[in-house]
C-alpha cells in the first residue's frame, strides 16, 4: 500500500479567521486529498476542487462564494494543472483507476472532483447527503455546499452510516470500508452535520487518522481553540464539533504513534511531501 499527499491548490488566510485570537497573519494552507494505492485499485480520500469551478462558482447563485475564495481565502487554483485527474496523471495514473471515493463531507473544497470520475464508486455519509438534499439555494451558500458537484449527475453513490454495534477506539459506531479493519470510518459531526474521519492502517503498521475539517490548524487541535465566530458562521459550524474535536484530542493524547492529519493543516507540506512522493 502506498499513500500519496495532494493538494489541489493552495488557500491563504489571516490565520485569526481558522484559529480564534490567532491574528492577521496571512498563512498559506493546502487543500488536501489522500490517494490510496493498494493492491486491487486506488482509493480517494475527498476529491479536493475540481476542473469545473470556475462554472460551479459562476455569479449571481454562488456569488457569495465566489467572494469568499477571491477576498477572504484567495485561493491559488489552476484546474487545468492543479485538478486531481491532472496530478493523477502526472502520477501515471488515469481518472477509472480510481474505484473508490470516500467524501469526508460534502463541502465545494472536497467534493469539488466528484464529477471529474464518473466511474467511481463514492462513500458518502448518509446524515450530510440528508441534510444537503432539504437546504434551499441560500442555504447551501451558507453551509459552502454546491449542490452540483454531486447531485443528480449519474454518480455512484452509496449513503453509509456507522455502526452501533461496532465501536471503534474512542467512538461509539464505526464504518469499516473494506471489512478488513485498514479503512475505518467514524462521525465526527459539527464542521459539516455528516463529517467522517477515516483510520488507515497500512500493512508497514504505519497508521493514519484524516480528520478532515474538524478542526483547520493544529492550534485548533493541540489547544483546541475554535475557528473564529466568522468562520463557524460562513460555513453554519454545529455545536457538535466541539465533542467532535475532544474525540481527536482524546485519540491524539492516547495514540501518540497515531499520525493524525487535518485537510487544511498549514504545517502539512512540511511534514510530509506532496505526491509524487508517496508513503508505505
Ligand atoms: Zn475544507
């Protein structure tokens, strides 16, 4: 098994606004999406931004986003260099080697790819796609969903929900993806309502745990500080995430060899390569 870092592109923020009280420095963050190569196809953890955004974010519907990733995000996005079909390439690898897409939520920065592999079969959890599905147009601005990436576009979809009867470290249900414990999924709901976090565990023994949104900068883990009010309000923020942020600290502080890796972590480029290095 190997796993591969990617980026579609780069955001840059005052760095108050993902972390509260943390000023007006500007930092530079990725966006990030895991490739997972193992022995019977790849397998993608979010699809990051996609070729089409430039449409998806076309005005007057989404004009407000379109705001918000110029102005207050300005993020650096080519989608023709930067989309991960394109990187998948460079890497060697064509859009239908992708089987499986786990959509850690469905917010326009992970599920940004989806349509750009039509032949993949997605994990999508079944409480986002729920909530998604009944949000009217203003709504899905405010909660940073573009309905189109997604719905109503012959994409294979599999709604999943964790398991009660199968707890899994410090979370009372789990969505184990393949049935052999190297992909385990669990909610961690608050960012996003259907938010998952994935465990991998590579046959090296080296393990993962991508906890997506749930908190942006290690300064929202490591001190569990919230995103600032402005941010938990563009992007409608449920109180839940604050258990949700326990349950990584919990994992954190009582599984020091457990790599734990946030989707917008700024400290992620320098502690691990992007592809094409990849990990085993
Ligand atoms: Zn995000």
């Amino acid at each position: 098994m190997k796993i591969y870092f990617l980026s579609t592109g780069f955001g840059s923020v005052a760095k108050g606004l993902f972390v509260q009280g943390a000023g007006m420095k500007s930092v530079q963050f990725p966006v990030l999406s895991v490739l997972i190569e193992r022995d019977n196809g790849l397998v993608l953890f979010d699809t990051g931004i996609g070729t089409r955004i430039e449409e998806e974010m076309r005005p007057p519907i989404y004009w407000g986003n379109l705001f918000f990733h110029r102005f207050v995000m300005r993020t650096r996005f080519n989608p023709r260099h930067d989309a991960l079909i394109y990187q998948l390439q460079r890497l060697g690898f064509k859009p239908a080697d992708v089987r499986n897409v786990i959509i850690s939520h469905l917010h326009w920065d992970h599920a940004g790819g989806m349509r750009d592999f039509p032949h993949a079969h997605f994990f999508v959890s079944r409480r986002e796609w729920e909530f998604v599905s009944n949000l009217r147009l203003g709504q899905l601005f405010k909660n940073a969903f573009i309905k189109q990436q997604f719905h109503e576009q012959g994409l294979e979809i599999e709604l999943i929900e964790t398991d009660q009867r199968k707890p899994f470290k410090n979370f009372s249900a789990s969505y184990d993806l393949f049935g052999d414990g190297s992909m385990v999924l669990v909610d961690l709901p608050g960012h996003s309502p259907g938010l998952m976090g994935m465990c991998l565990t590579m046959p090296s023994g080296r393990r993962f745990f991508f906890s997506a949104d749930t908190f942006y900068f290690p300064e929202g883990l490591e001190q569990r500080m919230p995103k600032s009010k402005l941010m938990q309000t563009l992007v409608s923020e449920g109180p839940e995430v604050k258990a949700s942020i326990e349950q990584v600290y919990k994992l954190m502080r009582t599984e020091p060899d457990l790599e734990i890796v946030g989707s917008h972590d700024y400290r992620l480029p320098g502690r691990y390569d992007l592809a094409p290095k990849y990990y085993s």
